[in-house]
C-alpha cells in the first residue's frame, strides 16, 4: 500500500455495497478480545445498506475510486440522526479516514438541521471513545437516553454485547454549525 494514496467521502453508489461487507468485517478484526465472536462476524444485511444508499444514509470513503471505508446512518427522529456503523479498513487506517467520515455526516446533519449525531462505541477500547471524543462527541447522561437510544443497547445486548462496555454518545450539531458552514 502506498503511503500517497489520496481518499475521498462520497456518498455511496450502488456499485459501492458488495465491497462493504469484507470492510466490515476486516475492521471489525480489530475488535477481537473486546466483543464477542458472533458480533465480530455479523454483517449488515446486504438489503439494509442498499436501502441506506438509496435514501442517502451511506457514504463511502474511496481509494483509486475502491470502496476502503464507509458511515452509515439510520434516522431516529426529526431532531436525531444516528451513526449505526463507521468501518475503515485496517490496511487503510490511521490516515484520517475515519474523522473524514465521522465529520463528513456531521457535516450532512448539520446541512439537513439535525440537532444531534449519536452513536454507541466501546467505553474501554483505546481507539474508540477517545476518537469520538476529540471529534466533539460526549456521553450521553442514562437520565437523557431516548426510548429509540435505549432500544439500540437493548439491540446491542440481544446481539452479545455487554451493555456495561458500551456507551451512548452524542454530537450537538448546533454547537458546531459553523464549522461546517463551508461544507458542500
């Protein structure tokens, strides 16, 4: 892999979906130890992401116009956008790709006036809250958990994961509108 690789965040393309499911679980690799084997090897349903890019809810990050990472977002409510799921391939990361996507969406809610990105993500893995925190994410109180947020750890724990290790995390878009007032 060349170190002069140039990437960009486009919304995906038809083309784009069968090439996500290998990111996914390439990245999700990275996770061994922290989740459970059966989360480590589940996909998002080839029909979800279709439905996502069809409705506008995927972007793609590209290399050499080849899919190498992509965010995908589910709409809660009129005020809430949420981040179901950011994957970069690990012979891809650590280039900025996944704060290009992360701000990218943000970006994406701001211009369409969310209030709010949230997300879930690991408490005590390195890479994960302290990511989502320098990118101006902040836990979300128990005391302020929606009954759509509560439904996603419910989801979560169905699936394996220890509600304990998991965190509920938000990005006020108000609070960062004008960053991404020069944003297409």
């Amino acid at each position: 892999m060349q170190q002069n690789t140039s990437y960009r965040i486009v919304k995906a393309r038809p083309k784009d979906v069968p090439y996500l499911a290998a990111i996914e679980l390439a990245a999700a690799r990275m996770l061994a130890g922290h989740a459970p084997e059966s989360v480590l090897t589940e996909t998002t349903s080839t029909e979800e992401l279709v439905e996502a890019q069809k409705a506008g809810y995927l972007w793609v990050a590209v290399a050499h116009d080849n899919p190498v990472g992509f965010a995908h977002l589910k709409v809660l409510d009129d005020a809430v956008v949420h981040l179901e799921e950011i994957d970069v391939h690990p012979e891809h990361g650590r280039r900025g790709i996944g704060t290009q996507l992360v701000q990218t969406v943000c970006g994406w809610a701001a211009a369409k006036g969310y209030g709010y990105v949230t997300l879930t993500t690991f408490r005590d893995v390195p890479w994960n809250m302290p990511f989502y925190t320098r990118l101006g994410f902040e836990e979300i109180p128990p005391g302020e958990l929606t009954a759509e947020l509560i439904a996603i750890i419910e989801d979560e724990t169905h699936r394996g994961l220890d509600p304990r290790s998991r965190v509920l995390m938000r990005f006020v878009v108000s609070e960062h509108r004008d960053s991404f007032s020069n944003q297409k």
